[in-house]
C-alpha cells in the first residue's frame, strides 16, 4: 500500500519502516517501536499510515498508544528531563526538584518548551534509589539533586548550540 503522508520526506522513512513488517495486526507493537524511535513520538500521519497498512481502525491504535507509557503522541525535546517521582526519590525531595524544573522551564510535565528545546517527564523509580532524589536528561542520571543542581545542569544544556 502507497503512503500518502506528503512529501516531506517523513513519507520514505515511514513506508521503509512499515515494508520491514507484513501487514499482520500482530505486529502492531514493533511497528509503533520503531516508529518512535525514529520520530520521538508517534505522529498522527504515521498512525493513519499504519492503520491502512494493518487495516486497524485508528481508535484502536490511538488506544494501544496511549495504553502502553512506552509511547506518546507529543513530540519531546531535544533535552528530555524526567524527575523520578518513586519512593525514594520522593522522600528525599524530588517533589521540589519537578516544581523548580516546571518552574524554570514555564511548562508542565508532558509540555515541551516553545523553542523545542526541553520537555518534562514524571518517572517512577528508574532503579537509581542510592543516588535519591535523581533525574535524568536524555538518560543521563544525576543523582544526590537538589534544586540548585538542577539550576546549575539545566542552564548549563540552555547553553549549548543546536
């Protein structure tokens, strides 16, 4: 089946992607995997596109979407900071790292910056507790946070050149 997405490009990719599989339901997930990883985040066009391809209705994909927290339908940032919310990090204070983070950035948890430069992310534990209260950005864990380490990392990535 012809992908009809445009033809910006993303087009290619996502009927690469979607070749890679028969258009058997049951490979739904691995789908919706690899096409996260290639976008951030799984895209409206991607979702009508698969849904021709494994003819699925939408709803049924928007529902395996959000059922699984692997997925999202929002674009993150280029910086991605997730505050772990688990046990150990919360009673050590990483409630006043999320609010200072919120904070600083001017957006929610789930928002991404204007600019398209950071989103923020609430995580349970990530398996880290020694190091509580921790958060991470793009997977790189900082440990012993306070909310002044968080000022000192977060300026530091507002910093860097795109």
């Amino acid at each position: 089946m012809a992908c009809k997405c445009g033809d910006n490009g993303k087009s290619k990719e996502l009927k690469e992607i979607l070749t890679k599989y028969t258009n058997d339901k049951s490979n739904l997930i691995q789908i919706l995997n690899e096409v996260q990883e290639k976008y951030g985040y799984i895209p409206e066009f991607a979702q009508k596109e698969i849904s021709e391809y494994l003819n699925i209705p939408m709803a049924e994909i928007y529902g395996v979407i959000t059922f699984y927290a692997r997925f999202t339908l929002k674009p993150k940032g280029k910086y991605n900071v997730a505050v772990c919310l688990g046990t150990a990090c919360f009673v050590k204070g990483s409630e006043k790292i999320l609010e200072r983070l919120k904070q600083k950035l001017g957006i929610d948890v789930g928002e991404t910056t204007s600019d398209g430069k950071f989103s923020i992310e609430a995580t349970r534990c990530i398996g880290a507790c020694g190091l509580a209260p921790v958060f991470t950005v793009n997977g790189e864990v900082y440990g012993k946070a306070t909310p002044e380490l968080l000022d000192k990392v977060i300026d530091e990535y507002m910093k860097k050149e795109d």
